[in-house]
C-alpha cells in the first residue's frame, strides 16, 4: 500500500481504508483511546497523552497552579508578554524576578510581567465573561488593550474622548468640550489609519462646530484630572490651537518600571470604577506623576 | 473551522481582547502539542519544546491583526507560522547541539498517572517518535497535524496546501507505513 501512486480512481476498497483511517485518527486527534488490538493506534494514542503531559501547569510549577483554571494563567501570561515584546513597541527592560529556567530573554520579560498580568486578569475576571465587545477606556481589559493595540487604542481612546466633549457641549459645559477636544485632537494626531483619522477628524469638527464661537466660562471643574492646566487658563483659546496639556501626559508613557511590585499596570482599571463622573481621558496613572525636575540624583 | 472560531478570530483580528484572550486559549494547546511532537523532550522534559509554543502564540498574537480572511481557516495561518518556528528552533539546535537525544527519563514529578503506568505511556509516546522520525517530512506533519494538534483533514489540507482527498490518502499512506515501521522494529525491541 505504501507505494501506490496517488491517483483520483481509487478502488471502492481503498476508499474503505481511507475512510477507516480518517475515522480513527479524527478519534486520536480528539484525544481518544485507542481501539484494542492496534498496536500503532495505541502507540498514537500514548504519543498524544504524552503531548499533553502537565499541559495546564507547565510553566506554573508554585502556587499559582492553584488560581481559577478559568482565568488560565498561561493565556493571562502570554497576553502579557505581548504586551512586554520589545517589537510591539513597549520596550520593557528586563529586571529580576524569579527566573525558573535560563531560557530566552522573551521567555524572562515574559516572566517578569507573570504577575502583573495574572493580576489583571485576575481583576478583570467577571469583565473577561461579562464584557464582551470590544475593550473601551474604562473597561477591566481596557489596560490590555493599551498595550497590544497601541494603535487602536489611541483611537479608542479619542472616540471615547469625542464622545465625552460632545456630552459636554451639549450640556453646555462649553470649557469641558474644549479640553475634551484638545485632548481629542493629541490622540488623533497619533493615528495612522487614514480611513480612522479623516472619520475622528470630521466627529471632532462637527462636536466643536456645537460649541459657540466665544470664549468660555471656567467655571465648570475640569474633567480631567491630568490636565488642570489647561483648563483654568485655556479658556481664551479657541478651538485646535489650544494648548496641549504638556508632554507628560500621553498614554505612551505608563510602561511598567523594572522594579515592579505586582500593582504597576493595576492602576488604569480604576478608571471604570467612577460611574457618573466623567471617565479621565488620559489614564490616571500618569496624572498624579509630579514632574521630578529637582530630584534628580547627581550622577557619580 | 466551527463558526464559532471563525467569529471569534474575526473579532480577534479587530483587537477585541476578550475575543483573542479566548481564541489563546482554545488554540495554545494545539499549538504547544505542535510545537511538542516536533521537538519532542530535552532533557526529560518539555521546557524547550513550550519555549518555541509560547514564541508561535506570540508571533500569531502579533499577527492577528494583520489576519484577513481569505477563506483559508485560521489553523493554516497558525500552523505555518508554527512550522517556521520549529524549523527555526531545530536549526538552532543543530548549531549549537544542544537538542538532546529523546531517551532520557522525565525529570519532573507528575501526579497524574501511576509512574509504571506512565513509564509505560512515556516508553510507547518515545518508540512512536521515533517512528516518526522515518516518515517522510510531509507524511510526519500529516501525522503531527492530525494526531498531535488534532485537526480535521480539510484544515491539515489548508495548512500543507493540499486538497482534503490528498490529505485522506496521504495519511492512509502514512499509517500503513507506521504499521510497517512498527513490526519491524517491535520485533527486533521486544517492550
């Protein structure tokens, strides 16, 4: 049988055979046992359960085995170690943690955000089932989204953002929608897709043309957090030539420092626990950042 | 592919993070079973064979994105980048000699099975790669593909660019020669 040329008439009894054998390896292939008496199927059969051996713990050889199998931690890990790839753009320097195999340097930057991402998942666990759809500032998985999505995310982020100063100006906190469309316009500047950035613009022309043509009133708090600035002293600027909040302030910034406790990349899921308020646009940990300009350690 | 995939990848592919989350799960171990049965255990263990896994969910991660659906199911897309990873990681091997021979015994303690049952499941799963390594290359991934991963013989077709039917006969071929390869050397290794 091993030599026969494959050719399209095949004798009914090979047809037989073949479906016999697509039948039995489908079983195999689904993990099944193999039938009594085949020795190579039962070979197959303990081939397969051999490629499954610890599976699940592989790399989770300590406590962590014992998390909810349903937040699988090694999907939590690989997510985070995207997030961590250096050619995704977020360039995490490795540090240490608890090395458990001297393996690649993408394996220990793997490693190193373990917990952190284990945490958020963790965290986001009734988000995971429940929100569905696509993550939005201010959903659990939102952080995620940040950092494997960049660009996505940036116009998630000023759609969001667009959203936000519409429902400003239409109730007519004219100094809201302002600032709101200032910090609309940073993000859209940061987004590449053409389609994406020509549909931002237009939502953000036809938000600012709701807005009137005079100067506004201060007098509303600033929505965000981040930018107090620019919202108790912009009011006399009009339209996109208004100030930007600074350099500080952008989303690019937040990547996890070396010396990471488990808690560095928890912060931004806080944004979703503020219902009623409006949802900072720029994420909050990087608003309460002072600006360390005297602290800098002389260098030996 | 089910539907279910297909529109989980779809959503995946337009970066909804609960959807990728998802499709990693479903597919990682397939993936890692791939990556598994091509390298198989160094040093008693798995370790290296999971290390390239983790690179294929990466690099498939990175690519989603990009992933558009041309009608191929997602599995081909998955397990050719599979398959440059392996390839990858057996030339590194070979350079740098460090991909041990199979036999040697498992270094790890594993509550699952009996150890003389396992020792015995080890000793069948080690005989049958080796078996494997006298395949042709093509004839091996068709036995990986199905067995191994798990995948219908219209997606093995998809990843190896070959038509269902071939992909029918082709593991028929390569059975028989299993079968053939088995008899001799059981003959001559008695268990």
């Amino acid at each position: 049988m091993t030599d026969k040329q494959p050719t399209a008439d095949e004798q009914p009894a090979d047809l037989a055979a073949f479906a016999a054998d697509t039948l039995l390896l489908d079983a195999l292939g689904s993990g099944a046992p193999a039938p009594p008496g085949d020795r190579v199927a039962s070979l197959l059969a303990a081939w397969r359960a051999d490629l499954d051996a610890e599976l699940l713990t592989t790399d989770v050889d300590d406590s962590a085995v014992e998390r909810d199998p349903a937040a699988d931690p090694e999907v939590a890990r690989l997510l985070a170690a995207a997030a961590a790839d250096p050619s995704a753009g977020t360039g995490v320097t490795t540090a240490g943690t608890h090395a458990r195999r001297g393996a690649g340097r993408s394996r220990r930057v793997a490693q190193r955000v373990l917990g952190v991402a284990a945490a958020v998942l963790a965290a986001a666990g009734g988000g995971l089932v429940v929100g569905a759809g696509h993550a939005t500032p201010g959903s659990p998985l939102w952080p995620i989204t940040r950092v494997v999505y960049r660009e996505q995310a940036d116009s998630a982020q000023a759609e969001h953002t667009l959203a936000l100063a519409r429902k400003a100006a239409t109730e007519g906190r004219v100094a809201d929608a302002r600032l709101l469309l200032t910090q609309a316009d940073t993000l859209i500047a940061r987004v590449s897709d053409p389609d994406r950035a020509s549909r931002l613009r237009a939502t953000s022309k036809a938000v600012r043309d709701l807005l009137p043509a005079g100067t506004s009133s201060p007098s509303a708090p600033a929505p965000a957090p981040s930018a107090p600035g620019p919202a108790a002293t912009g009011g006399p600027v009009p339209g996109t030539g208004a100030p930007t909040p600074g350099p500080l302030p952008t989303t690019a910034v937040p990547q996890p420092k070396p010396t990471a406790g488990g808690n560095q990349i928890l912060p931004p899921i806080g944004t979703g626990n503020s219902p009623g308020l409006p949802l900072p646009t720029i994420p909050p940990s990087v608003g309460p950042l002072p600006l360390p300009t005297g602290l800098l350690p002389k260098l030996p | 592919m089910t539907a279910s995939e297909a529109e989980l990848v779809s959503r995946a592919a337009r970066s909804d993070p609960v959807a990728t989350a998802a499709l990693l799960a479903r597919l990682r171990p397939g993936i890692v079973r791939y990556c598994r049965a091509h390298l198989g255990r160094v040093g008693g263990a798995y370790t290296t064979a999971d290390d390239v896994a983790q690179e294929v969910c990466l690099a498939m991660l990175r690519a989603l994105p990009r992933f558009r659906d041309e009608g191929r199911p997602f599995s081909a897309f998955v397990y050719r980048i599979a398959a440059n990873k392996v390839a990858d990681a057996q030339r590194a091997a070979m350079r740098h000699l460090v991909l041990a021979p199979v036999e040697t015994v498992p270094d790890r303690a594993d509550a699952a099975p009996g150890p003389e049952q396992q020792a015995v499941t080890t000793d069948d799963a080690r005989r049958l790669s080796l078996l494997l390594g006298q395949l042709s290359p093509t004839h091996r991934e068709i036995v990986v593909l199905r067995v191994a991963v798990g995948l219908p013989a219209e997606e093995v077709g998809g990843v190896l660019g070959m038509s269902a039917a071939a992909v029918r006969m082709a593991q028929s071929r390569a059975l028989a020669q299993l079968r053939t390869l088995a008899g001799d050397t059981l003959d001559e290794v008695p268990a």
